[in-house]
C-alpha cells in the first residue's frame, strides 16, 4: 500500500508499476522472478537493479539459481560500512573487472554499472537522520503513517531491531579490543566508548538544529501570508507548517528526555557547545508557543490595516522569528566546530594519516555551514518581508519611501549574502569565524 502511494508521479503508461509477486510467491527470488517473468510476453528482458554486493553470492547455487531468471544486471556502486570498529568509516566493494566479465559470460548475463557511489544507508542512518524516518519518505507515504499508530509504532521497532543486529554484524579488530580492555585504559575502555557515544549525541544535535531552523523558517514566511492574506487556504498553510514544526520540537524534547541529564553531561564531557545547543532547542516550545498566540491575537486588526502602516505592523511579528533563528544557527556551527576540533585532536593523538587527510579537507565545514546559513537566511528574510506586504505590496512600495528602502536594503543584503556563499563554495573568502547580521 505504501509503495502504491510512492509511486503516482512515475506511474505514467511505460512507467513504474508496483508489482505483488514477492507476497504472492513467498518463496526465493528464482521463484518469485520466474513468476514475475510468466506476467509478461516470451522473449521480455528481466533486467534485476541490484548493489555491487551481489557479486559476493551470485556464483552459490541460490545466486545461481537467481541469475538464471534474469537477462542481466544493472548494479549500482554505493558505499559498505566497515569494520575496525569505526561506525563511521565505509569502504567500496572492491571489483574484479575480469572476473565480473567471466561471470558474464558463462551466465549470459549483460552486466551495466551506475557509477556514482550512493552514500552508506542503513535503520541506524534513518533513525539519526533529520525528521528521522520521514527524510527518506514521500508525504503521502508519511500521512498514510500518521493515521496507523499500531503500523507506525512496528516501523519504529522494526528500525531498533535492524540497527541492533547490524551493530553486532561490525566486527572489532583484536588490537581496538585489547586496548579498551587494557589497564592504561582503566580496565573497562569506557571512556572511549563515552567519547564516540558524545560525538554522536553531539551530532545529533546539529542536525536537529539545522532542522528546527529550516522548519521555523518556513513557518515565518507562511505566518506573514496568514497576516496579510488570511484565506482558509493560507490558514491552513500555516496551520501545516506549526504541525511539523511541533512534530520536530516534539521529537528533540523526547530524544532529551529519553536521557538523564548527569549522565548526559558525562558522555558530553568535550562537548560544551553541543550542550549549549541542546539547551537552546528545548527552550523553544516557551517562546514559540507564546509569538504565536500573539499573532492570532493582532491577526484580525493587522490584515484589516493598510498601505505601509499594516506592512510594518504585521512584519513586526514575523521578524520576532529573526534573532531566534540566528541564535540557533550560531549556536549549531559552534557546535560543528567543536566536533572537528575534538575529532581531529583524536587524529592527532592516533597518527592516522588517513583520518588527518579527512580532517584538513573538513577543516571550512564549520565556515561553509555559516555563509550557506546566512545566505538561507537573508533569503528568508526577503520572503518573510514581502509576504507580510500582501497583494497590495507593490502599489505601497511605490508610495511609501520607507517600506521602498527597507525593501531595497533586504535585497541588498540577501544578494552580498548568496555572493558570499558562491565565492566561499569557489574556495574564495577569508577563513575565519564571522558574525552572522
């Protein structure tokens, strides 16, 4: 049901079809292929889409029983996780080319590439991500969620017991075991463990970060269309965008929660500035729940309002969303350049020239996030402006000196803003913190 739901736009005649053959057949995938090929014309191309790991089972007797179904491959390149005992690091499948084509060939099989490796995707990677499961879906998927408690609470185990076995499926080298085990270590090895459990919490928090401030965002600029407009639709609009920025709070209070703080502030030992942001986002609830009931309050009188007047005392509500959103995005890249720093003073201390390597090409990231940032922002704040302006924007700015000049000054800003982030991203700039506004 939910694969139908996915679908829709590429299900146009030639298009993508959701096939029930797996849960009709219930057996192998020969089985399940060879019935898939009795649906369709003799002497139709099977094409089977698959990862490059395929070649690590394709010659035992269930891949062979597999191939035999199909005309051939597309296998698509992407990133495995690795072993050491780094969650973090990932390895691509190394490939024999003359092998491959001697599998090719006595499996008659055409054998194609999509080169371009994809990111490492596994239940542990969804459960962290931003939105957390609903990054990796369509809305029509995450609504048809939304409405099944007992299905979505059985996603959410089914997520925790995937990423229980894929933690046991990484194997730990004997070297990394004998030093958590050794004495000099303190006999239990819980202080490198607490040290990796911190960089992930920390983590955590700048992408739940950047998440609250896109979602505020968004919410803002919807908030001035209700202010000036006021259609059932534009309600609705915002009615929508509070929803999800709820549903994000939400889920950061309850990841806060589901911790105690003194053994959270043991585990963030070297990360003060996560701390700091982690703080921050759970002060949002107070102060966003209040802006907005002034803004139902004013928003009756303020649409009524016209010419410059309105413009400005409907903007004077929006914009309360302005230091808010700044202070969350200083205090995420902050957090950022915390990570890096601790992370490559680890490098420095285990002589990995690998992970130095890593370490010098990320050293811009913190940089980089805040000129990306402020570019966003000053974006925001032009869309914010105007639509707290309404259909009448237009004729007020050519009337009104002052709406007209403050309409040029947020278009001046926003466009040095983006000229910052193309010249940076052109490795242009000067490296440094900068203050964002």
């Amino acid at each position: 049901a939910m694969c139908r739901l996915a679908v829709p736009p590429f299900a146009a005649a030639g298009g993508v079809e959701v096939s029930t053959i797996e849960e009709e057949v219930g057996e192998s995938n020969g089985a399940m292929l060879r019935a898939l090929k009795g649906k369709y014309p003799g002497g139709t191309k099977l094409l089977w889409i698959c990862g490059d790991d395929v070649f690590r089972w394709i010659e035992k007797p269930k891949g062979l029983q597999t191939m035999a179904e199909v005309s051939g491959l597309i296998v698509q390149r992407r990133l495995h996780k690795g072993g050491g005992g780094d969650p973090d690091k990932f390895y691509k499948e190394p490939l024999d080319e003359g092998k491959i084509r001697a599998i090719g060939a006595r499996l008659k099989l055409e054998i194609d590439f999509i080169y371009g490796e994809l990111p490492h995707f596994s239940s542990t990677l969804v459960r962290r991500a931003p939105g957390t499961w609903r990054s990796f879906l369509p809305q029509t998927v995450a609504r048809y969620l939304d409405g099944r408690p007992d299905l979505l609470s059985k996603l959410h185990d089914n997520l925790e017991a995937d990423a229980k076995i894929e933690a046991l499926s990484i194997p730990t080298p004997p070297a990394a075991k004998a030093k958590r085990g050794s004495p000099s270590s303190g006999g239990g090895g819980g202080e490198e463990e607490d040290g990796s459990s911190g960089e992930k919490i920390a983590a955590e928090c700048v992408m739940r970060g950047l998440e609250v401030v896109h979602s505020l965002q968004f919410e803002r600029g919807q908030t001035g269309l209700y202010l000036s407009v006021g259609t059932d639709r534009l309600k609705k609009d915002l009615d929508d965008a509070m929803s999800n920025t709820d549903r994000i709070v939400r889920e950061i209070v309850s990841a806060a929660d589901e911790n105690n703080d003194d053994d959270e502030r043991r585990i963030m030992n070297e990360y003060d500035e996560a701390l700091a942001l982690a703080a921050e986002l759970r002060r949002i609830p107070e102060w966003l729940s209040r802006d907005r009931r002034i803004v139902r309050k004013k928003a009756t009188r303020l649409r009524s309002l016209r010419g410059a007047e309105g413009w400005e005392g409907r903007y004077s509500l929006v914009e309360k969303f302005n230091p808010r959103i700044v202070i969350i995005i200083g205090a995420v890249v902050r957090a950022l350049r915390e990570i890096l720093s601790n992370h490559s003073n680890d490098n420095n201390n285990d002589d990995d020239a690998e992970d130095a390597t890593v370490t010098l090409q990320m050293r811009d990231a913190p940089d980089l996030l805040l000129r990306w940032s402020e570019g966003k922002e000053a974006l925001g704040r032009l869309r914010a402006l105007v639509s707290a302006g309404g259909v009448n924007a237009p004729a007020v700015v050519r009337t009104s000196i002052k709406m007209r000049r403050l309409l040029n000054q947020f278009i001046d800003t926003k466009e040095r803003r983006i000229a910052r982030v193309l010249n940076r991203s052109r490795g242009g700039g000067v490296r440094g913190p900068t203050s964002i506004w």
